[in-house]
C-alpha cells in the first residue's frame, strides 16, 4: 500500500486552523467500516477503490474510505438533535494504475442540525460557512492557483419539474440525477418505445407497497429453496426490481427534452452566467426553481465574504464518489493538480440520516487533504 508523505506540523497546523476554531468537537471513526453500507450509498462500482477484509465466517468489511458516514452514524447512536464534529486521521482508497497514495490524511468537519422549516435561511447560511472553511483551509496550505467549484444536485429535480415530463419519467430521472451512468443509459433511450414489461416478477412488485413487495419475494424464496447471498435483504432487492419495472414502463423523452437536460448537465460558468442559463434553459420557471435559484443568490452573497468570486464556478452536475449528497456540492481544486485530484471536497447529505435510520435532519460537511494543500506537497 502506497502511503502519503507526511506534512510539516507548521503547514498542517495551518491547514487545521480555520476547522479547529468553527466550534466542533473533536470526533473519530472506527477504520474498519462495514462493507454493504458502503456499496448501497456508492454502488457496487465503488468496491474496486476499497481494501475488504473479511474474518472467517464474518461479514465483509473495508478499510474506511472516509469519515462523514460513520461519523453520521455516531451523531445518530448519540440521539443529539445538533452537532459539529472535527475529524483527522487517515482514510484508505485503493488506486488502480496512477501511482497515488492509497493511505492518506483527511481533515474535515461535519454539522448537523434538526429539520427546522420557520429557520429560513439556515440551510444556506450553513452550505455556504462548510464552503468557507474548506477554502480558507485549503488556501491555508499556500498554493495560489485554487478555484471553488459549486455545484447542487438538489437543483436537478426542479429543473426537471420545470420541463413537464410525464410523472413516472420526471420521478425515475430525479432518482438517478447523482449517477451518471444511470442518467446517461436515460438519456439515450430518447424516442424509444415504452415496454409493459420489466421482468414478470419486477412487475408484479411493482404494485404492491414495499411491505408487500418485501413479503412476496421472501415468500418466493422460500418456494424455490433460494438462499440469498451477499447482505442484501428482500426489501432493497424488491425495491430494484421495482425500479426496473418503472424504467422499462416510464415514457422516454423527446429529442428536445433530452437535448435540454443535456445542455443543464454540461453548465460550467461563474455561478451568475450559470445560474442564468439554468433559468434559460427552464421549460418554465415555477416555483421550486425559483425558491431553488433565490436559495443559490443567498449562498453566493455568505460565500463572497470569505472567498474572491473570480475563483468560483459553477456547475450544477458537480458530484463526488459517494451519492448520498442531495443538495450543495463543491470542490477546492488546484490547476496543477487538475480536477480529478482535489484539495477539498464536500457537500450537503440530509437524506443519508434518514437513510441511517436518525429519520429527518440537515447535514453538511467538508474534508480537506493537508497534503494537496500544502503548496509544497503532492505535484
């Protein structure tokens, strides 16, 4: 395993500084992480970036690849309606072919916060403070050639409402808006006939509630004498086989459609240039793309304060590796490392509570590399 250089304590304490004075307790994650938790929030694509290990006869787990879902499951073990968490220690992702460190240091802070809907204005006031630090943490390390790059999946799912797709389309496409490969295998179904079909079980399933749907494949199971293997149980196999059903029966969209979502994923800009050519390319501006722009004018203005807007872009198919973010997205990136190597990244999660069973909340968190900060680190 290829193991990161160390940075300067001068440099590092640099880098930590704006993170350690934000008000966070200090927070650790165990380094092994189970392994299916990780492949439901990622996919199944992700495992070939991961270190498994697996004790005889025990589940499959992997070297943690990072410290924003474990340290999401500790916030919900605790029962802490709120909360800020700083973290440092070293996260490990497998690097196939480039010779890049496998085993490296992570700074970071996560906060947390009930779902308050009369706080107007907390979520941005919160996107934009998790922003500011990892710049300023990222512009601590003394590199000069940094950009914030913005971006908001929560922003796809308005602008599809805008277009006046077929419900069943508009929901399956919202569904997959942080998975390019997904989205893309959409996008080329342009023009295509609908299918009835889907798979005769995937269909049968499909209309029945996830309870029954759960209920009917165990049922299955035990007719035919199957035992499933690899960790998944029959509530998330029959919500897939659901999901095929509604991709084969779901209308495909028009040329025009297509070419219009097209055109919102390739948005690279300033963040006023690109906001606008979101609204011009809005089949109309209704409400939630409204209140979803005016919400991005909000953030713009907290973030103006703590970095220079000429170092800021925006695009709103910006995503990361894991596809629990749901709302803000962003990355510190430096031109000489080039954008597949960023100095931070980060983003607002609020369904992965849920998704870990803590129910409602707000969610948002940075990470920074000390040693891609570090102006005289990684090159």
């Amino acid at each position: 395993m290829r193991v990161e250089p160390p940075v300067p304590e001068a440099a590092l304490a640099a880098i930590r500084q704006p993170l350690e004075t934000a008000g966070a307790m200090r927070a650790d994650a165990p380094l092994l992480q189970p392994l299916n938790l990780l492949l439901d929030l990622a996919g199944e694509a992700m495992r070939a970036r991961l270190f498994v290990v697996q004790a005889e006869g025990g589940a499959e787990a992997c070297l943690r690849p990072d410290f924003t879902v474990a340290i999401a499951r500790q916030h919900i073990e605790s029962g802490a309606g709120e909360g800020r968490y700083a973290y440092e220690g070293a996260a490990f992702r497998a690097s196939a072919g480039a010779e890049r460190p496998e085993e490296f240091l992570q700074v970071g802070l996560e906060l947390f916060a009930p779902k308050d809907p009369s706080a107007v204005g907390a979520t941005e006031a919160a996107d934009a403070e998790i922003a500011g630090l990892a710049w300023r943490s990222a512009l601590a390390g003394g590199r000069a050639d940094l950009t914030l790059r913005l971006g908001d999946v929560g922003l796809f799912g308005p602008f599809i409402e805008s277009l006046s797709l077929a419900d069943a389309l508009a929901a399956r496409l919202k569904r997959v808006a942080g998975r390019p490969r997904l989205l893309q295998a959409e996008l080329a179904r342009v023009g295509e006939a609908t299918s009835a079909q889907g798979g005769t079980l995937a269909g049968i399933l499909s209309g029945l509630d996830e309870a029954q749907a759960a209920a009917l494949l165990e049922e299955v199971w035990m007719l035919a004498g199957v035992e499933p293997v690899g960790g998944r149980g029959p509530a998330e196999i029959a919500a897939r086989l659901v999901r095929k059903a509604e991709a084969a029966s779901a209308p495909a969209l028009t040329e025009e459609q297509a070419a219009a979502i097209r055109a919102f994923m390739a948005i690279d800009d300033s963040p006023d240039a690109a906001l606008a050519r979101v609204g011009e390319l809005a089949g109309r501006r209704d409400k939630a793309l409204k209140a979803a722009l005016a919400r991005w004018a909000r953030r713009l203005e907290a973030l103006a304060k703590v970095a220079d807007p000429h170092r800021m872009s925006f695009a709103p198919a910006l995503g990361h590796a894991f596809d629990y973010y749901d709302g803000l997205t962003f990355e510190v990136v430096s031109d000489a490392l080039g954008a597949d190597r960023p100095v931070a990244v980060g983003g607002r999660y609020d369904g992965l509570l849920a998704r870990l069973g803590g129910g409602e909340g707000r969610a948002v968190g940075c990470m920074v590399r000390p040693w891609r900060a570090w102006n005289g680190g990684e090159a």
